[in-house]
C-alpha cells in the first residue's frame, strides 16, 4: 500500500497545473517567465533530487527518507493552493517537485527490500500506477478548478500524499539505522541466470546467527554499496540503464512537447486530432508498463527487449520521416513502443545491483544524470526547427537518439552487477 499510494502521488503536481493555467491567470498575474520556470522545473527537480536521494537514505534510512519525501510533497501542495502570488506558486511547485524526485528516485529500492523476490511484478505495479497518475489529474483538473476554484484543483492532491504517509509511519519507527544491506547469500538460487535474488540476508541477521563468513560477506558488500555513489562512473551496466533511461526520456519530453504540433504541420491532421494522437501516445505506455518489468526478471538477457525497443522506435521516427500522413496513428503507436525502455531501466535498478544501498546508488545516478540530460531533448529539437522550418532534422536527430540503445544493449546483454564493476 505504501508504494502504491506513493506511486500515485508522483505526477499528480506535474499533471494537475497546466490545464488551469488560465484559471490562476484570472487571480493572480502568471506571466512567461513563471511559466517557464515551471514547465522546466520537473526534470531538473528530478535531476537534483537524484543527487540528494541517495544522501538521505544513507544518513536518515530508507523509511525515512520516503516519509520525508511525503512530507516535502504535502507542504509543496498546500503551499500551491495557498500561494499569494506567482513567485510563491513558483517556489511552491519546486518543493512539490524535490518531494516527487526523491520518492521516484526511493521507489526502485524499496521495492528491492521487501519484494527482492518479486521484483518484476511489483516494478510494473507501480511504474503503471505512474502512467495512472500522469492522466488522471490532467482530466479532473479543470472540472474541480470550475466547480470549486483552481486553489482547490490544486490543493486536494495534499490529502493523497498524506494518506500515502499512513503505511510508512510505522515502517520508518521500526527501521533501523543505517539501513542493512541486502545481499545474495552464497549458493542462492537464480532462475534462468538472471539477477532476482532468492536467497537474501541482512548484516544484522548474520552477525545474530554468528556465522564469520555470512557477516564478512554482508559487511563487505555493504560496504562497497554504500560506495557506490562516487564509484560508480566506472560501471558500463550503470551506464547502459541510464543510456536506455535518457533515451525514453528525450523521445517521451519531446512527444509531450512538440508531437501536436509536429503531427499537424507534416501529417495534414487537425489539432484536435493531433492532442487524441498524443493520448494514444501515452497510453501506449500502460502495456509497456505492465508487461516489460515481468518479462525483465524473469529472462536470462534484456538485450532482445531494449533492442525491440530501438526496432519500434526507429520505425515511428522513420514513418513520420517519410511517409508522414499514411496512418500517422502507426508511427506515433510505435514511437511510443520506443519508450519501454522506461518501465525496463526501472526495474534493472534492482536487477543490476546487489545490495539495497547499491539500488539506492543507481537509482540516484540514473535518475539524475537522465532527467539532467533527458531536459536537452526538446530543447534541441526545438532549436532545429526553429533554424531549419522544418521537422527533418529534428526527426532525424531523434533517431540518432534512439540509435544509443544499440550499444547500451550489447552492454545490458549480460547480467551483470554494478557492485562487480567497480
């Protein structure tokens, strides 16, 4: 319950203030430069967040560091719906948005600590309850903000981040601190040689059982965990998860920002057509979401899916590169494909490392180094058509994108641990 409602809790200040801009605009002066601050503001609060994730969870523990994140998010909402002004709508959103970004950045090992068992099923879980509450407050907005003001279109989302807070106070009272590692015991079980650990132990159980070599080994690979934050430039799997991340988020930021528009001038559709081309776009993602992470835990090699990944993605681009206005709905369904990559470089957070803190590490790292870079995305192929008049170049330039998958691939082929690397 605790990371479904923390799940739900992650777009909900993203989706919910663009379509009352208007209603705000009405009370309060929001003029271009606000808005630009805000429309920028998700990725990079995404990108500080993973740098200052892992040093929370280290310093305070996994628990707490959630409960704060949920914390950071109540006050960020209720701030929003109180605001006075712009700046202070501004500044609200941003604190709404550092909450967000820890909790997306925590998700993945917590996930790795309870469920280290099932870590496929409960990835798609919760990386499609995200999908959920992407659309969710977009369609609910502007009905609330006319039937009861845009302060409370705003503001109701506190009450979900605070009901998410119920499971985690109890968890974050009995945690301990700093968090035990959680490592595979030697011997364990690994069905079809992939990366699932079945056979976890905790330093604190060792040292209780006494046994020299269980507690050398925990002490060991928490260690190396823990270290991982700085150390972990040296790993080519660490690199390969957050090449295929930056990849689905440069094709996803891009679709969201430029596909309407893209769609009307090369494929001949209508605006309105365009914006039901960008939800199917969207909702493309819900399979995605569902199907990869199980089908990830559970195979001997990702390379076959990330390069699936690469195969649907470069065919939309290509569509709409050539034959743009032959079933335009076929290109943008494929480009959507293309961002499986997503819910797959989640759940090989957990896969790919050892130990929890070492989930926490590369989580962070991925997290921050591809929403830092993932914000370039539709800057660029705003600036190339800008400078061309045309969306050739910028469709091409998405393809050079998509084409990085292909060496993250011949990396990911193998089921390696970042622990193992460095």
């Amino acid at each position: 319950m605790g990371i479904i409602l923390v799940a739900l809790s992650l777009r909900t200040a993203v989706a919910a203030l663009s379509p009352i801009i208007d209603h705000i605009s009405g009370e309060i002066l929001f003029d271009n430069l606000a808005l630009a601050i805000v429309g920028s503001a998700p990725p990079i609060a995404f990108a500080v967040s993973g740098l200052l994730s892992p040093l929370l969870a280290r310093r305070v523990g996994l628990e707490r560091a959630m409960l704060i994140a949920i914390a950071v998010m109540v006050v960020g909402h209720l701030g929003r719906a109180l605001a006075p002004n712009a700046s202070l709508l501004v500044v609200a959103t941003i604190v709404t948005l550092l909450g967000v970004g820890i909790g997306n950045v925590l998700l993945p090992p917590v996930v790795k600590r309870y469920f280290p068992d099932r870590v496929g099923l409960v990835t798609s879980i919760y990386a499609t309850i995200i999908s959920v509450s992407t659309a969710v407050p977009a369609l609910v907005a502007v009905p609330v903000a006319d039937a009861a003001g845009w302060r409370v279109s705003l503001g109701v989302w506190f009450v979900l981040a605070a009901t998410a807070a119920i499971p985690w106070i109890p968890l974050a009272i009995r945690a301990r601190k700093p968090e035990p590692a959680v490592v595979a015991a030697p011997g364990s079980a690994v069905g079809h040689d992939n990366v699932v650990e079945t056979g976890a132990i905790e330093l604190a159980d060792a040292e209780a059982a006494g046994t020299e070599a269980a507690v050398g080994q925990a002490r060991a690979m928490s260690g190396r965990g823990a270290r991982l934050g700085v150390r972990l430039l040296r790993s080519r799997t660490a690199w390969a998860v957050t090449v295929i991340f930056i990849v689905s988020t440069v094709v996803a930021y891009t679709a969201f920002a430029w596909f309407p528009l893209l769609l009307v001038e090369r494929s001949g559709v209508t605006p309105a057509e365009a914006g039901t081309l960008l939800a199917l776009f969207a909702i493309t993602g819900f399979p995605c979401s569902l199907i990869v992470p199980v089908i990830a835990a559970r195979v001997h090699s990702v390379a076959p899916i990330v390069l699936s990944a690469t195969v649907f993605g470069a065919l939309g681009i290509l569509g709409l590169l050539f034959v743009p206005t032959i079933v335009p709905w076929l290109w943008v369904i494929l480009a959507g494909l293309g961002t499986l990559t997503f819910p797959l470089s989640l759940v090989l957070i957990n896969l790919r490392t050892r130990t929890g803190s070492g989930a926490i590490a590369l989580s962070g790292f991925v997290q921050g180094i591809g929403y830092s870079v993932g914000t370039a995305g539709p800057l660029v192929v705003g600036l190339l058509y800008e400078a061309t008049g045309d969306w050739t170049a910028s469709l091409w330039f998405l393809l050079a994108v998509i084409a990085l998958t292909l060496p993250a691939a011949a990396v990911l082929a193998r089921p390696r641990f970042v622990e193992d690397e460095i």
